[in-house]
C-alpha cells in the first residue's frame, strides 16, 4: 500500500523524460537486488 501511494507521488512529480529514465534504472535494479537476495534462489 505504501509503495503504491509513492508511486503515485512519484508520478506526478515527474517532468521530463530523464527523470523517468532515472526512476525507471532505480526500480530495476531493486527488482534485482531482489531477486539475487531471494532465499529461494539456487546458487
């Protein structure tokens, strides 16, 4: 719920095409620090 009420705020903070580009990077490399840092990930 939080994440989705940032993302809203997020949203309408946005003006240009590099400030999205720069959201975008952030949210993926969460995704993947997620993803390496999951305990059900085999080595």
């Amino acid at each position: 719920m939080l994440a989705l009420i940032l993302a809203i705020i997020a949203a309408n903070e946005l003006h240009d095409w590099a400030e999205i580009a720069v959201l975008a990077a952030i949210i993926v490399t969460v995704v993947g620090f997620m993803i390496a840092l999951s305990p059900s990930r085999r080595a």
